[in-house]
C-alpha cells in the first residue's frame, strides 16, 4: 500500500543525506552553475547602473544572472561582489546589525554575545513566536542594505518578468559549521506570492535545499551557495519549502576574504561561520 499524499514526505530524507554525507561529496552533489550547467539557464544582463562604491560590487557587466530551471521563480546571481566588498559586507554583520535589541539573545548593543547570535532582524521585527510582523514594531532598515536591494532588484527586474520589491524587513543568519535550518515555508509577508525575497550569502558554503509548496510534492533540489552568491525567490517559489542541512568549510574562503578581514576579531569570526542576510517586503 502506497503512502497517502498527506503522509508522503519527500524532503526529509534529502535532508538527513546531505546531513551525513561528506563535505567533499556535498560540494559535488549541490548543484552550481559549473557542475550542472544544464540546470540553469542563463538571463542576459543590458541594464546599465551606476553604482555607489559603498556597496562593494563589481560592475555589473561582469555579473551573470541564471533561472533555475529545477525550480520556477528561483533566480541564482553568483558573486557580484569584489573581495573588499564581501569584507565591508561581513564586517557590517558583525559590528552593526548584531548589535541590535532585537537577537536570539535579546539586547547586544554592547557586543559582547556575537558568538551565541543566531539571528538579528533589521526593520520589521518578526515574532517569532505568533510568525507574524507587527506595524508597530520595527526600526530604520540600514541605508547600505536598501540601496543594496534596489541596486539587486533593478537588474534582475530589468532581465526577467521579476517584480521589483520595497526592502522592509531583513533577518540576519549567523551558522556555525554545525548549524542547520529546517524546512520551512516563509508566509507571514502579506504580498508572500507577488513580492520577491532575496537572499545573501557570506562566509563558509552551504547546501541549500528547495522543494515544492508541499513535501509531497517533489524531492528537494540542492544548490551550492558560496561566499557572495545571491538567491532571490518570486512567483511561486515563494511559498517552496526550503532548508540549510549543512555548512561547509570552505577552502577558498581566505583566499577571497582574509587578505582584506585586517580586522583579526572579524577573521576569527567568519572562517568557520557563515552569515546570510535576507531582505523582503513585508507590507505592499
């Protein structure tokens, strides 16, 4: 007798085998644009933006933007970023949006718990607890990341049919080599199918996992995100169940990065840890 289709759940065994498969074999597994260039599909860039040097970024003629063909509405962005500006990016993590009020440990302004955060959220704050945002608890989302979102969101926009997006809330990730994040589906913004959710990465490696708008649906597909890479989520990839099973040391991680981490509390920080910082409109 077969499973039900309500009982049927497909992701969690890819979960529990990236879980227990070596790191050597997870970089092969995870599907990237080197090892399985025929799932994806590559998205002329012909916008032209001047770009503000705060932002770190390399100029945009030598970014290449990719559909996901294994998942409709997922969009891939490899490293846009120059080595100083994924510096300037990990350091704003560390010394500026952990020491918020609003963490995993509550108030850090005083920085004295950044190896116990998990997370921090920047503008709307979410209740964790009730998964929803309130309209009366938030603060001023960082002037750097907006313009970083819009800057993102012009030239994907401009290259696909994705809808542009207002940044009014980021979550800020910060996993330790043994992190995992299970397999959820992000439902609390109130235009979750119309507006996009990006997504930055920063540090160690990870495998990424997205599947369907159920577990039954499809086994999940997962995709190799390194240092700088950027993954932006639209249409009906929104509401995709995902997950992060495993974080991975990277080998070239201090090639690109400690060359420029001058600053050594930043270094011993980051290289065996990775940060995601993900950016959404809440309200339309």
């Amino acid at each position: 007798m077969s499973a039900s289709s309500d009982s049927l759940d497909l992701f969690t065994p890819v979960f529990k085998h990236f879980r227990r498969l070596s790191a050597a074999d997870c970089f092969t597994q995870a599907y990237s644009v080197t090892s399985h260039p025929s799932l994806f599909h590559h998205c002329p860039i012909t916008t032209s933006i001047d770009l503000d040097e705060s932002l770190g970024l390399k100029p945009i003629s030598s970014w290449s933007l990719y559909s996901c063909l294994f998942c409709d509405g997922l969009y891939f962005l490899p490293n846009p970023f120059t080595s100083v500006g994924q510096h300037q990016w990990v350091h704003r993590a560390l010394n500026d949006y952990a020491r918020q009020t609003k963490t995993s440990v509550g108030d850090n302004s005083n920085n004295e718990q950044l190896a116990r955060i998990r997370w921090a959220t920047l503008g709307y704050h979410y209740d964790w607890t009730n998964k929803i945002y309130k309209d009366d608890d938030h603060t001023k989302m960082p002037n750097e990341l907006a313009k970083l979102c819009q800057i993102i969101m012009q030239v994907i926009s401009s290259s696909t049919n994705c809808p542009m997006m207002q940044a009014e809330a980021a979550i800020v990730n910060y996993y330790h080599l043994n992190s995992t994040l299970c397999a959820h589906t992000d439902h609390s913004e109130y235009d979750a199918l119309t507006k996009p959710l990006i997504s930055y990465s920063f540090g160690n490696a990870a495998v990424f996992l997205i599947g369907g708008q159920t577990k039954a649906e499809c086994k999940p597909s997962p995709i190799l995100l390194q240092s700088g890479d950027i993954i932006l989520m639209t249409g009906s990839s929104r509401l995709c169940f995902h997950a992060v099973p495993r974080i991975l040391s990277d080998p070239l991680l201090k090639e690109i990065l400690c060359e420029h981490l001058d600053d050594e509390c930043c270094w011993s920080y980051i290289h065996d840890k990775r940060i995601n910082i993900n950016i959404r409109q809440v309200y339309s």
